[in-house]
C-alpha cells in the first residue's frame, strides 16, 4: 500500500496515523516533496473509479482562481493536477486493486 501524503495537512496527518494503527506495511508518499506522475494519478484515478475532478481539491485558490466553472479533458485535469499537486485530494490510499480517498480516515478499511 501506499499513501500519498502531505504532512501540513490534518487530514492527511489522521489518514497516516489510522493507517499505522491497521498496518505496517505501507509507503508514505509526500507529494509536495517528490512529485506525483502521470502514471501514479492514471492508477489513483483507475483505483478508485473517479473522474480527476473529483480527487482535486476545490477550496485551494488556484482552483478558484483559474479553474472553476471550466471544463477540462481528463488529460487535462491530469496535466493540471500534475503540475499544482496541492490542488490533490489528501489523503489518497493506494492499494493493490483499489485506492480511496481516505478523509475520513475509516475509508482506509475498505482497502483491508
């Protein structure tokens, strides 16, 4: 499993710390710091069967600023989160055939 992870974020933080209370057996990935690719947001998307709108995160500025209310390809939406990966949901919980996005942090379960 793997969890991509912002540390500034409480949500994230909880995400983490439940998912250390059900398992060991994880990566942790800081998106901020190593940035996320195409492939990992193509899986992130396939995992959990959403459309890249739905992992973006509304409420950041550079969505309100530039994005709202404009429609964007799914190559697009990728292209974009790729390049603004504060715009991610968080936290995000990849498992081996299906991924969550895990706030609240019980969502992880589904992956168990």
């Amino acid at each position: 499993m793997k969890i991509f992870h912002n540390p500034r974020c409480k949500h994230s933080r909880a995400g983490l710390d439940y998912l250390k209370s059900k398992t060991d057996s994880f990566e942790v990935r800081e998106y901020l710091k190593e940035p996320i690719t195409t492939d990992e947001l193509k899986e992130i998307l396939l995992k959990t069967n959403l459309d890249p709108l739905a992992i973006v995160r509304p409420q950041e500025d550079y969505f309100k600023k530039f994005l709202k209310g404009k429609n964007f390809t799914n190559d697009e939406w990728i292209r974009i989160i790729k390049e603004n990966p504060k715009l991610l949901q968080r936290p995000i919980v990849v498992g081996k055939l299906k991924a969550v996005l895990a706030n609240p942090p019980e969502e992880i379960d589904k992956l168990m």
